[in-house]
C-alpha cells in the first residue's frame, strides 16, 4: 500500500461523509444554542449571567456546555480575571468572528421568513 504524501490540510472535505471533520463540526454548529451564542458574541464580549439575559430561554447549564464546546473548538475564548467576586468573560476567536459573518445572514433570513414558515406549517395536514 503506497503512503499518502498528502497532509491533512490537503485533504477535501465533504460533509455528506460520516467519518469527516467537518462532519464534526456541522453537528456542534446544527447544536439548539450554538448559534445564538455565536450571534450574541459577534456583537461584543459578554459575561457569562449577561449571555443568559440576551439569549431567552436558555439555561445557565446548557449556556455553559455550548459555551465550552465552543471553546474547545477554537471558535470563543474564555478570560477569567483574578477579582472578587471572580469574573469570567466570553468572546469570538478570530475563527469565531470569521462564522459570525454567516451565522448573523442565517439569522437575518430567519427572522424575515419565520412568520411565512409559521403559517406554512399551519396548513399542512397533520
């Protein structure tokens, strides 16, 4: 068996393909809160309890998890600073800046077709 020369980066990813990364990270993207998170960092660095107020119905649990994933994908930082009480603020990566971009598009076509999808729904037979 001859030995690929080709790195990783050379590599094309596809993510119609189960064993990709980019699989993996259509899957944290496609998450209930990933966007939101992105969406609000996009627009300054937030405290973890102002996240909360600017994203509704999100838990303080559920904020934290897509926070970390977020974190452990390189797309938001975490700056804890050595006060009392401690503090701890959030913000977009330079990578996280560069999906913000299309994450604000995806919202913005969301909020100008939801009511229409809303009363699409509304007709269909159930």
């Amino acid at each position: 068996m001859k030995k690929s020369s080709a790195s990783f980066r050379d590599l094309q990813c596809d993510v119609f393909l189960a064993d990709c990364p980019a699989r993996k990270v259509l899957s944290l993207l496609a998450e209930k809160w990933t966007l939101l998170v992105v969406h609000a960092l996009s627009e300054r660095t937030y405290r973890t309890a102002e996240l909360r107020k600017r994203i509704g119905g999100v838990s303080e649990k559920m904020l934290v998890q897509a926070l970390r994933r977020l974190q452990q994908h390189g797309l938001v930082t975490r700056t804890s600073y050595p006060e009392v009480p401690p503090r701890v603020e959030y913000a977009l990566t330079p990578l996280g800046l560069s999906l913000s971009s299309v994450v604000r598009e995806l919202d913005q076509w969301v909020e100008a077709h939801a009511i229409e999808i809303e009363e699409w729904t509304e007709t269909m037979p159930k």
